[in-house]
C-alpha cells in the first residue's frame, strides 16, 4: 500500500468512525456547516491534480497535502467531540494537577507570572497560534525541496493523533482554566462539559477538544524534526516551537503533564512513521512501485 492509499484510508476509516459513535450517542453534524468544508475541500483537491496535470508536481504535492490534512483534522476533531461524550471515565483534573505539583510545576503561579509580563503573554499567543502558518509553509518548503521531509509531517500527525484518540477517552478533562476559576472565554471548554452533560445533539466542531496529550505539543515536535540537519532553519524552528510549548499551559490551558504527555506521542508517532516510511523504501529498493504520500511517482 502506498503512502498516500494509506493517507486516504486512515481518513475515511475515521470518518467512519465519527458516523458509528455520533449514531450511538444520538448525536449529528450541523450540515448547514459541513457542505462548505466539503465544497472546499473538493475544490482544492481539484486544484491539486489540475497542478499534477499541468506538470507542477511541487505544487500539486503542496496543495494536495493541505487538502489531506485539512480533511484529516476535520474528521479527527469529530472523533475528539464524539469520543469525550461516550467516555464514562471521570475527569482526569485533579490527576493531572497532582502530577504538575509531583514535577514541580504549580500551574496557577505560572498562569498569573506570564499574565503580569503583557510582552512575554504576547509574544506566546503569537508561537500558540503559529501552529497553521508553520505547517503551511514548512509543506510549501519541503514539497520543492525535500518530499520525504513532507511524507514524515504528514503522516506522523496523523499516526500522533490515532494514539491520542485512546488516551483522551480514558483520561478526559477540561483543561486548567476551569478549576482554577479562569474564565477565558474559549469555547472548548463549554463543549467538553456539554459533551459530557449530554446536553448537545448537534454539534459543530471547529475546535478540537484534546486536553492530554496537548496535539499543539506533538506538532511542536513534528516541525523541529522537519528542519533536523539544516541549521538555518532548525535553530529558528526550536526556539518559536520550544515558546509555542511553553504557550499551551497559559494560551490553552493546558497543564505541563499534557506538554510532557504530547512529547512522548510525538515520539512514538516519529518511530512509527520512519519505520513504515523505511519500510516502503525497502520495496522500492525491490522493484517495486510506491508512489509518494501525494500520489506523485517520481517525486
């Protein structure tokens, strides 16, 4: 199976996943909402092999890549709605909290200290929402640079976020802005404690809700990796993703077991992907046809 089969296939089986738990826990899409992503989506798909066709093979891979992601977070934030309001687990806060203090780490005095210094609370809320301009253009770099580079990112997110799914089922929680009484005005945490209440049947996930592991921390990790060996780039790359690590606990309310938690998937998710990503190099090396994650022979 080629990278890109498998790409597709991971969207469409959780896909089909957010169809079987939204049936069982009675609960449905805003399709008021939904046809415009379809519509969207369709047309930059469209794009992506007018480019192919036009013999703009960087270009098609590139668009052709945020058409992949951009379907495979849109199906995997239903998952994460879905999934918090089947899980029977209590709240994981206080567990959480528990292990921050285990580590040193008090969450409110650090929430307080960064909100007392306005340039340092800027300058985080900048790396925190950093995490979409980064992944656009490390993939528009890397398609005309080094492909492989591109196969890794988009692979690893997605295999980040098949073991997140599990985790975040049996260890649910709301994030630290609510038991610590700080109204922040997101709309995750309403979602969560609605989702949980069984209050809401409709919903329109355009937010993800994955408190642990943090999926900002994962991707942190994934675009230092994408720039290893290049050291114009890399040290720019540690230093904005090490701020937009830092920023998950007072930007998104995370605690610091969820940066530590979204390290170590990001981890596994990187050996895992070099290792099918290895793995189908062997096949070529054996003569036989793998076509990239885009569907670009040769690239």
């Amino acid at each position: 199976m080629s990278a890109g089969t498998l790409v597709w296939l991971i969207v469409f089986l959780i896909g089909l996943a957010d169809s079987i738990v939204l049936s069982v826990q009675g609960m449905s899409l805003d399709w008021n909402d939904e046809w415009r992503g379809v519509l969207l989506l369709s047309l930059s798909l469209a794009l992506s092999y007018l480019l192919k066709w036009r013999r703009q093979p960087q270009a098609a891979r590139f668009t052709l890549t945020l058409t992949q992601f951009i379907a495979f977070a849109h199906v995997g934030t239903i998952l994460t709605y879905a999934l918090t309001a089947a899980s029977p687990f209590p709240m994981a806060d206080s567990l959480f909290e528990r292990e921050d203090i285990a580590l040193g780490f008090h969450w409110l005095p650090w929430f307080q200290w960064i909100n007392r210094h306005s340039a340092i609370n800027v300058l985080l809320v900048l790396a925190y929402n950093s995490m979409v301009p980064q992944f656009t253009i490390l993939t528009a770099l890397f398609s005309y640079d080094n492909a492989k580079r591109v196969d890794e990112l988009l692979v690893a997110s997605m295999v980040a976020i098949i073991i997140i799914f599990p985790v975040m089922y049996l260890l649910p929680s709301v994030g630290a802005f609510a038991p610590h009484g700080i109204a922040d005005g997101k709309n995750w945490e309403t979602d969560i404690l609605q989702m949980r209440s069984h209050t809401v049947f409709v919903i329109h996930p355009w937010e993800g809700i994955v408190t642990f592991p943090s999926y900002h921390t994962v991707l942190g990790i994934l675009f230092i990796n994408m720039a290893r060996g290049i050291k114009w780039l890399f040290y720019p790359l540690l230093m904005l993703n090490a701020l937009l690590m830092a920023s998950v606990m007072n930007v998104g309310g995370h605690y610091l077991v969820d940066v530590v938690g979204g390290v170590a998937v990001a981890v596994l998710a990187l050996s895992a992907t070099q290792y099918l990503l290895a793995r189908r190099l062997q096949e070529a090396k054996a003569g036989i046809p793998v076509d990239s994650v885009m569907g670009l022979r040769g690239s």
